[in-house]
C-alpha cells in the first residue's frame, strides 16, 4: 500500500501516486490474527490523530476490513474518532471492499470516503463494491507493487485503490495547504471521469480543480542517471486508465493569499535562479568484509554526503536501516550489516538549506 501511495521516482520498480508524500506506519493488527477487529481500527485511528502534529499527518488511510462483530459501544467510539480526526484537519479514507453490494464499515460511515476499485476502461472491478455509499472508484484490478522480498507483482483489490486515493489527497493537501478537508474533498469529486463504474478519480484533474495545474509541469521528475542505479527489471505498466481531460472548474477558496509584492517576488526569483544540487552519482563501489567503500564523481564543493544502507537479514521479511553515515569526501568507506539491498545518498549543503538524494541498488 506503501508503494501505491507513495513510491518514488528512483528507477526501481513502480511509481506511487504521490512520490513526495511519507507514509507514516501504524501498526493496528494483533499478534498472530489475520485480520483487524473494530476496536484495532479504532485505535488506529486515534494514534493516527494523536500524532498529527508530530508527523505532519493530513490523511488516514484505512486499506483494510474489520473482522468480528461490530458492538454499538465500539461503533460509537469509531465514528466520533473519525469525525475529531476531520475537525482536525486530516482526510480519512477507506476500502470499500471486495465484493458486490453496499461499502463495508468503516468505508460506510458518510464522513469517510469510500473507495471502489476500476479498471482500465473506468469499468468496476468484479470484485468491487458498488453501492451508492461508494464515493470513487480508483484503479485496483490490477496495481503494480512489490513484494517485501522486492519482487515487482500485480495486486488487485480496493485496498490498493484505497492507498492511491490516500497518496492523490495528501500530494493535494500538500500544494494546497490553505484547502480544507472538504474543499480537498470536493476537488476529487467535481473532477472525477465518468465510467461504467461510477466517478473515477483523475489525478490531473483535480489538480487543475484545486488549483495546482502548474505542479504538473513544475515537479515533472528529471531523467535518472544511469550511472546513479543498477539496472533493474521492468514491470509491465498498467494501461492508461485516465482518460484525456478538458479544463476543471476552479474551486473558489475563501481567504486566498494577495498576489505577491515586487520584492517578494523578485526574492522568490532570486531562489528559482539558485543552483540546485546535482544528483549524487557513484564511480566505483566494493562490497566485502562487512564493510561498503564508494567513490563519487561531481561531488559539490562545500556538500556533505549522507549514507544509509538497508539490510536483509536472516527470517526477517523487511530490510532494516544502518545508522546513516555523515561524510565530507569523495570516497566513503562505512560499516554495513547483513545483505545490503539498497543504498540511499544524499547531498546536503546546510548553507543554502539544499538537498540532493539518489537510491543505488545494490544486486547480491
């Protein structure tokens, strides 16, 4: 669901829906269960509130069904959850769920919105809900993803709608903060292309709804440096679901800011003429002895070079991240632990507060 939302753009594998956005984690599920009871949500959610401010959290994502019966006490607790969540100012969002009829709880509860699967054509996904509580539709039969063995794959189901729905409501929230959670709301609803399954999200779209037209031409991702990744396998993409659009209605928005000054402007063009860092790019590499040497090539005067390995190791599903490294020279020689898969590096130039990061993947 992590890398539906929020994949980046680093020449491994798929693209999220929102590649700036970070994923905060929550773990809801018990120990041994297959699935989430109600009152796991519940405290999902609560965790999810309590820590926005901390981690900057604009949308809860709920790519999940309850399990076991739902009492009243509990029902109550999770609907005042959701609505103190909205007041505070963070979208929640959840699965619809995998089968024909009427949205499952929480999807059904009217403040949360809830999301079906479609397919290429903005047909409805076989398996998908489809009552008229079914908010949107997003592509879900099927998603590129990628295994926690980093496998590429195909996964189907209104989960995965659900997280790319997710990532498209933060990257909004994102370009435009001053959107509440309504308005974020309404610029996915107003822009949605009609299909056979319902209103289908369209990214670009709503962009252009929320006003945020220019971050499509403004955040298009640079071509990557070959010499930046290994090469990887392909996957397969998806086809086009997203049909070409016309121009969105505007979303009028109480409050919009003045047009800038002239000295804030010419500020503002000051830092747009400002060099950006390159990005880091590696010469030679060793790996042996538990230890990782690298040599760059084009490293920025004045620059540190931050590192960070992620390591497999034995009956762990996940990688587990080295203690980053801060270093002020071209050659590098760090201590690493276990099977390195992947590298992550970043130049960092405190004095014009600038970064530049690239993703080595290292093949065993």
């Amino acid at each position: 669901m992590a890398m539906i939302a929020s994949a980046p753009y680093n020449g491994w594998g798929m693209v999220g829906a929102a590649p700036s956005v970070k994923v905060v984690s929550v773990r809801a599920k018990r120990p041994g269960e297959s699935g989430f009871y109600f009152s796991d949500v519940l405290k999902g959610v609560q965790v999810c509130s309590k820590a926005r401010l901390a981690f900057n959290i604009k949308v809860i994502s709920l790519s999940l069904g309850g399990q076991g019966s739902l009492d009243v006490g509990t029902e109550t607790l999770l609907e005042d959850a959701i609505d103190s969540a909205r007041l505070a100012g963070v979208n929640v969002v959840a699965a619809a769920g995998n089968h024909p009829g009427p949205s499952d709880w929480p999807a059904s509860y009217p403040p949360v919105v809830a999301v079906g699967s479609s397919d290429a054509v903005r047909s409805r996904c076989a398996f998908s809900a489809s009552g008229a509580d079914v908010d949107l539709f997003a592509p879900g039969c099927p998603q590129d993803v990628a295994l926690h063995d980093g496998r590429a794959a195909w996964a189907s189901g209104t989960s995965e709608s659900t997280a790319f729905v997710a990532g498209a409501l933060a990257q909004l929230r994102g370009l435009r903060p001053e959107l509440g959670v309504d308005r974020v709301e309404e610029c996915l609803r107003i822009a949605a292309a009609s299909g056979g399954a319902g209103p289908v999200v369209d990214v670009e779209a709503s962009l252009r709804a929320a006003g945020a037209g220019s971050a499509l031409a403004a955040d298009a991702a640079p071509p990557l440096n070959p010499s930046s990744a290994q090469p990887v396998p392909t996957v397969r993409p998806s086809t086009p679901w997203a049909a070409e659009i016309g121009a969105a209605p505007e979303i009028p928005v109480s409050g919009t800011p003045a047009p800038p000054s002239t000295t804030q402007q010419r500020s503002d063009d000051r830092r747009d003429l400002a060099p950006q860092l390159p990005r880091p790019v590696v010469r030679t590499r060793h790996l042996g002895g538990g230890f990782l040497q690298l040599t760059f090539v084009h490293r920025p005067a004045k620059t540190w070079t931050r590192i960070q390995a992620y390591s497999r190791h034995r009956r762990r599903a996940f990688p587990t991240a080295d203690p980053p490294r801060l270093v002020k020279s071209d050659r590098v020689r760090t201590r690493v632990s276990g099977t390195v898969s992947q590298m992550s590096i970043m130049y960092v130039d405190p004095a014009a507060k600038q970064k530049a990061s690239a993703v080595l993947n290292i093949r065993p």
